[in-house]
C-alpha cells in the first residue's frame, strides 16, 4: 500500500516538474507538431526558420574542428516524462567546441530518429544536451542501426521507468558509451525539437551510428506507446556543414 501511495506521489511531483510550462503537448493528434506553435504563446518559435529536425543533405565542405570531448562516468538517475526517457549527467561532462565549454545536462532518445541524413532514418537516436554559461545549447546527437546490444543502454535501460516515473541508477554509466569511436560530425544551427522549440541550438550529427539490438530498441519504443519524433523540418537559408 505504501509502495502504491510512493508510485502516485512521485507520479504527481514528476509531472509537475517535467511539464513547468503547463502546457500539454503531443507527437500526434490536435496537440501534435503541426499545432505545437498555436498551443502557447511560448511555443511560438516552433514556426521558426530554424527549427530542427531536418533532412541532412546537400552538404557544404567545411573545416569543422575536433570536439572535444571531456565525459565522466557515474552513477546518475533515468527519468521517463511521457516524451522521453532521460538520463540525467552527473557534474562533470563537458564538450569543448569554437573555444566555449558546454556542460553535460542529460541525454535522451528518439524513435524512431528524428534527423535523417542524405534522407535514411535510422530506428533511434540519441540527443546528449549541452549548455555553456550563459545558457547557449550544444546537442551532439547519435544515430542508432540495430546490431550489437549497447553497454550503456543496458545500464540505462535495467528497470526502464514508466511515464512520470524517475529512479536512481544501480551502476555507473559513462556518456561515451553512446558515442561512436569515430567523432567526424555534420553541424548545422537549429532548435529543441521539442516545445517550447527554443532556436540557436548548435547541432552536432555525428556521422557514424552505433548500434543497439532489436530488443533494446523495442524496449524504449514500447515503454513509450508512441513514436517520439517530431517530424523533419525546413532548412531554408541553413548551411548543413560536413
Ligand atoms: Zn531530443
């Protein structure tokens, strides 16, 4: 009884925390992508010019620098607020990228990706949610094919929590386990791809997937009853960097 009465308190607190805006928002129906925009005046830059996702193709060659990539492993928690399932950074984990530092905030998933790249969409991806000082986003985002199981999903994903739900992780789990050996990216300027759709968000695809098995990505699909990914949007004027 008392385990039952924790489940609905925490349900309460989680809600209430994961949706501050109060607005309630959808991956389909009259609270879905097309509509996000009319649902707040907040959301209104979901009508931008430079929203994300997008179709990543008719690249332009570019010097792009290394990131640097600072990532510690720790024990964290994983949350599941009804869009995604988030795994909280523990302090630490930075990038460094033009000479900023952008801290680890969380990561999250998609299914299936939200990106494409020359127009493939892949079953799921990963976004890893930077932020400098001053509140500016980085978001290095990871395609996932289906192969291999991942190490850190499995740590991840052990007691997958449902809707509302957040739990501390058993066993400590490093950022890097969710990023390809390979780190060449493609980058482009883009926003949340969520409400409140925020813009000047510095994308970071990388080029190589990784791979998760069939099993772990049904897991997050049927844990979320419902595709979580906003649909591609307009590049307009946007350079796509390679
Ligand atoms: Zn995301």
């Amino acid at each position: 009884m008392f385990k039952l009465l924790f489940a609905v308190v925490m349900l309460l607190l989680s809600n209430a925390v994961f949706s501050a805006e109060g607005v309630h928002w959808e991956y389909s129906g009259e609270a879905g992508p097309d509509n996000w925009a009319k649902l707040s005046p907040e959301f209104g830059a979901c009508n931008g010019k430079n929203q994300s996702p997008i179709n990543l193709a008719g690249f332009i060659e570019a010097e792009l620098e290394h990131i640097t990539f600072n990532y510690k492993a720790g024990t964290s928690e994983v949350l599941n607020n009804g869009h995604t399932v988030q795994i909280n950074a523990v302090p630490g984990s930075s990038i460094s990228i033009d000479g900023i530092q952008f801290d680890l905030k969380q990561f999250h998933f998609h299914a299936p990706s939200e990106n494409l790249i020359n127009g493939k969409s892949y079953p799921m991806e990963a976004h890893l949610v930077h932020a400098d000082k001053d509140g500016n986003l980085a978001v290095v985002a990871v395609m996932f094919s289906e192969g291999e199981k991942n190490r850190g999903l499995e740590k991840a994903w052990g007691q997958m929590p449902e809707a509302g739900m957040k739990q501390a992780l058993a066993s400590s789990i490093s950022p890097t386990e969710i990023l390809p050996p390979h780190r060449n990216y493609y980058r482009f300027n883009g926003s949340l791809t969520t409400p409140p759709c925020s813009e000047g968000v510095r994308w970071l695809v990388m080029k190589h997937s990784i791979t998760a098995s069939k099993e772990q990505i049904e897991k997050f699909a049927h844990v979320m009853h419902h595709p979580n990914n906003r649909p591609v949007q307009q590049v307009n004027a946007r350079p796509v960097l390679k």
